[in-house]
C-alpha cells in the first residue's frame, strides 16, 4: 500500500476539528486524522508492506520550466534554487514534523525524492515491486497508474474515508471511456485548474476520450489535427493547432515518473517492540494523540 501522504493528511486536517490540540496548545487535528485514515485502510485492506509517499519537492523545477503556470497560485513563497514554500494553513505547517516524527517512531517507512513529488516515488514504486499494489490517493491524475494485469489499484479518497471508491482499469475505462495507458494523454487535453494545468480550450472529457478512441493517443490526436484530409472537424483543428506549444510540454509534466532511483527500505507492516512502544507512549502523552496511535497500533499489531 502506497499513501500520497500529502493528499491524504490535508484531507486530516480539514476533516477533524482544529480544536484537537496537544496539551501545550499545538494543533494536531491533521496528525490524530491522518494516524486514524491509516489505521483504517490497514484494517480494511489488510498490506503486508506499506510506505508513506513523500513531497520531497511539491513543485519540481523542471515540470515549472515546462508549463510556468503549473500550481503557480498555490505558491506562498518563491525560493530561487530551492523548493518553493505552497500556500499551507499555519496550523497545518506545524504539525507536518510531528507527523513525520510518529510516523518514525511507528516504524512506517517514509520514502521521498529530490527534485519530484510523491506522485513520483508511488509511480515508480508501483511499477518496480512485484507485488500487487493498492495506490491511496485523493489525485486523479495516479489514475494513469491502474493496471489490472500487474494488480495496481487506485484507492480514491475525493468522496471521503467513509466512501472509498476503488479504481482499476476496468473501472477506469468503463467510467471515462479512456484506458489507464490513455489517461495522462487525457488529463493533458482535459486540463486541471488545480494544478494550473489549462488543457485544450473547448475539449472536455467526452471529446478527448472520443478523439483518444478514435486516433489511439495525443500523438496521433496531434498529427490529425495537422494533417487537413484526416477527417478531423476544422473546429476540433483549429483548437488543437491554438495549443501547440503546451501540448509539446504536457504530457511530460502530467506522467508521473516510474524510474527514480530510490533507497532500499524495509516496507514491512511494523509491528513496534516494547521499546518502541515506549518512546510512543512518551509521544502520545505529548501530543495528546489519544485514541488514534492507539487504533493505529491496533491495526498494526492485528
């Protein structure tokens, strides 16, 4: 199992009361949510390995070099030469550390990567394992990694904890029209305000996955649209022709990258000793974690 970390403990700290505080006042309703979200998906999904998916870099040089606009509005400072600051709630910043610091302490493996977001280690650690994987993630865009003949699922949590909806190719295809091999292709046209993204003006979902089915991928969407005796509606043409420069660039910056050169790590479900059980109380008394490392630790013991 393979957690987009980010994803998933803003998804914590919107979704628990900013009044879960530690005894000297620091907020930690992100840190008790997000140990609560994992204890859950172990319960229900039972991993034999598990690793927590690291934004070493949230917005990578190199895919801003690409496409400028790429999450430009949720920068809250630019740092030359280094990894910008993302527009975050103060409350949140603070208790990212002492996420990682439990998830340490836990035994959890957390894996990160200069230079690339954790949709990069989780698309490289799902294609190099030979196990079968479940991806949880409230990112569309890791759709492009389902695939049913290797067991990689995509566990989306947009609709809530509560209403997991599990996404495998098959699903994927039956939903959007549009195979998993297709699916960077088609968020490309789509766009994604989110991510500042702009896509094709005036090409949706229902006519990239029209265009997808008919021409196979962007490169032949592309050579359609140039090419007069193809068959290709002049309208459809025109707006293709408008986005040249950002369709060269796209996919790049929407697939994610499946050869990064990561650590070896001992992904094994932890199970803590005494000593480690120990320091964790000492953790949980001074961060008022409560229940969620208990439930957590429970997940993890049983």
């Amino acid at each position: 199992m393979l957690l987009d970390s980010a994803s998933l403990y803003f998804r914590a700290f919107y979704g628990v009361p900013d009044t879960v505080k530690a005894p000297d006042g620091t907020p930690v309703n992100a840190v008790r949510g997000f140990l609560d979200i994992i204890a859950k998906l172990v319960t229900d999904y039972r991993p034999e390995r598990l690793v927590a998916c690291w934004d070493d870099d949230w917005r990578p040089a190199w895919r801003v070099e690409l496409i400028p606009s790429y999450k430009a509005h949720r920068v809250a400072t630019l740092v030359p030469g280094g990894v910008d600051v993302e527009e975050t709630p103060e409350a949140l910043v603070a208790q990212v550390p002492i996420i990682r610091e439990v998830l340490d302490a836990v035994g959890i493996a957390v894996v990160g990567a200069a230079e690339h977001e954790a949709d990069d280690v989780i698309g490289t650690l799902a294609t190099v394992t030979p196990h079968a994987v479940d991806v949880v993630t409230g990112d569309r865009d890791l759709f492009q990694l389902a695939d049913d003949e290797r067991d990689v699922r995509i566990v989306y949590t947009a609709r809530g904890m509560s209403n997991l909806e599990v996404v495998t190719s098959e699903s994927l295809e039956r939903k959007y029209g549009v195979r998993a091999d297709q699916y960077a292709d088609f968020a490309a046209m789509r766009g994604d305000t989110s991510d500042g993204l702009p896509g094709v003006a005036g090409i949706g979902e229902k006519t990239a996955a029209a265009l997808l089915a008919e021409y196979g991928d962007l490169a032949g969407i592309v050579a359609a649209a140039e090419d007069s005796g193809s068959g290709m509606k002049p309208a459809a043409r025109a707006r293709f022709a408008a986005a040249t420069d950002y369709l060269a660039v796209a996919p790049r910056v929407v697939e994610v990258v499946r050869d990064l050169p990561l650590p070896e790590v001992d992904a094994a479900l932890p199970v803590p000793t005494g000593e480690q059980r120990a320091a964790l109380e000492a953790l949980s008394e001074r961060w008022g974690l409560g229940g969620s490392l208990g439930r957590l630790l429970t997940a993890l013991g049983s």
